[in-house]
C-alpha cells in the first residue's frame, strides 16, 4: 500500500484486545514492574515494546493519506480495469504460449497475475522484462507446496497499482514477445 | 552490445537449449552431491567419477534458469577429464571472474582474470553486470567443489 517497509497494522476488537497477551517486554509497555512480576499497559501500548519506528509510521500516515484522497473505490476500479485488460489481451495475444496461474474471470480477482511462459523461465523472463523497463517479481512467491501442486518452480508476477495505465500493459506484452523470441 | 545481450550470449542460450553432459552415473563408483538455490528453486545434482586423481567423468541432473542451467553445461565440459588439481584452478578463476564486480567497487584493479584460460566459460562473464544472477551461475561450481571436497575426505 505504497508505505515503508518494516511496519504494519494489526487491528482487533478492544474486547480482543484486553485478552491478548503481550509477547515481548521492553520500554513503553508496563503499567507497572514488581521485582515478582510485572502488569502490561493497557490498550495497544502493551505490544509496542522498545522505541517505536517513528520515520516508518509517519511514511505509512502519508501513503493512508495518499490511498484515501485517491478513493479505495477508485483505486479498486481502477485496478479491476486494468486487469480485465491484461487479462483479455495476455489470452487473445499469447494463447498457448503463456498460462496464466489463477483465476481467468476478474470477479473476485486482484491486480495481479502470476505468469508461466513456455520454455522461459520465470528469472529469464524478469530479466528481459526488466530491460524494457517492466519490474515483476520471479519466484516461488513464499508459496512453494501451491507452486509443486501447479507443476512450477516459479512464476513471474505482475501487479497493477494507483499510478499504472493500459500503456504499460502494451510494454508487458511487447516485452514478453521478446523474452519469448529470445529463448524460444 | 546491450547488457542483455551480452548477459545471454549465443554459446550461453546453446548450452542452456542443449545441455551437455547430462544424465546419471552410477554410485558407487560415481559420488552424488546437490545444490539448491532456495530463493529461486534452482538444483543441481552432479556425479562425479573421480579416479587416480583425475575427474574421469561427471554427469549432472537438475533445473533451473537459463543462467543457472547453461554454466552447469559449461562447467562439466570445462572440467570432464582434467586433473584434480586442474580442476580445483579452474574453480578459482571462475569463483575469481564472478567475484568481479566487488574488486571494482573496491578499485583492487589489481584482481585480473585471466580470460585466456577460461575459454568458453568466459561468456558468463556478462553475468557480474547483473549481481543478483551471480548465485546463478555460480551454483554448479560451489556444488562441484563441495563434492570433490567430499571425495577427498571419503
């Protein structure tokens, strides 16, 4: 969603919250400490042990802000367009010669499409990709027993976000007629 | 040339269409060592046929990228028949070509390879251009030391 790395938000019922224990000590985090013992902070604070990564929160406050003034309605909109798009021409231009792993009809589909190009693979296909300017992701996507039960070792991913257009769709495709040329 | 074509260069794209040297050896005599690359899903596994301190023969199975699979061929057919001691050079000059890139963010341009003696395998070199391939290419040959470490010791 755009924001640093290395922070998220984890967001519960304040019921919920009151049962969970807190799973790492540190400063910020006690309401009080006995030599026998110690009672957590109440709320939130009982899990946000040590200093917190402040640069990190104040980037993800500007990438929810961003996110908000855009309209999720619009990004979600937006994506669902693209998608259609890539997915309608990845079919029509690449039939036979690039599967697509997932879902082919977009009702309940994200902006992304996890690609499997005939005889290329995925970390050859990024690279070429890579050279005419279109960054996806190659690899196992930190789901490796799904990969072995689809016959893969790896996919190349492409995501769509606020700022894509059907423009850089085109480059895909050209790129992925190249990286197919190449090794084909 | 652009950087990709000089990543995949023409004897690189054969080697990765017709591997050479691949297939089994029987073990015994043979000695079996694999490698994974576990980021990408890359493996090798070699046969080595080590006798009287020459590597007789090697045979390899395995799957990988066109990076990865293409310096496994190059390798078996640089080292098959050469002497251990050979062999072990031609590892460190290969390991020597890869680690390129860190001599010249360091300026040590007193680290040369000597590309003469690479021969066929000095087409890989276009892969330093790209630091994230570099555990690519370099699978088969840390997994081909590893083996001959482990003949050594058997």
């Amino acid at each position: 969603m755009l924001g640093p790395t290395g922070i998220g938000v984890l967001w519960t019922r304040a019921s919920v919250l009151e049962s969970m224990p807190p799973f790492l000590g540190g400063g910020g985090m006690i309401a009080d400490v006995r030599l026998d013992g110690f009672t957590p902070a109440k709320g939130v604070a009982r899990f946000e042990a040590g200093t917190p990564p402040i640069a990190e929160t104040v980037g993800l406050h500007a990438a929810v802000r961003y996110l908000v003034g855009l309209g999720m309605d619009n990004i979600a909109d937006h994506d669902h367009e693209l998608t259609v798009d890539a997915l309608t021409r990845l079919e029509s231009n690449f039939a036979g010669r690039v599967r697509i792993v997932g879902p082919h009809d977009t009702k309940d589909r994200g902006g992304v499409i996890s690609l499997d190009v005939e005889g290329v693979h995925p970390h050859d296909v990024a690279q070429v990709l890579d050279e005419f300017g279109v960054c996806v992701r190659p690899g196992h996507h930190c789901a490796k027993p799904l990969m072995r039960r689809f016959g893969l070792a790896a996919t190349a991913r492409a995501s769509f976000g606020p700022y894509s257009l059907k423009a850089d769709t085109d480059v895909l495709l050209e790129a992925l007629e190249a990286a197919i040329s190449m090794f084909g | 040339m652009s950087n990709l074509e000089n990543l995949y260069r023409e004897i690189i794209l054969d080697h990765y269409r017709s591997p050479r040297n691949r297939g089994e050896l029987a073990t015994p005599p043979a000695h079996k060592v694999e490698g994974f690359n576990p980021l990408c899903g890359d493996e090798v596994t070699l046969y080595l046929d080590v006798r009287d301190g020459v590597l007789a023969d090697i045979k390899m199975t395995g799957h990988g990228c066109s990076i990865s699979q293409s310096s496994s061929s190059l390798m078996s057919a640089a080292v098959k028949g050469k002497a251990l001691e050979d062999v072990q050079a031609t590892i460190d000059t290969f390991k020597d070509l890869m680690t390129g890139h860190e001599a010249a963010l360091k300026d040590e341009s007193d680290v040369e390879v000597d590309l003469r003696r690479l021969g066929e395998l000095a087409a890989l070199q276009g892969v330093v251009k790209f630091p994230v391939r570099i555990k690519c290419a370099t699978l088969a040959w840390n997994t081909l030391r590893q083996g001959l470490e482990e003949v050594s010791t058997s």
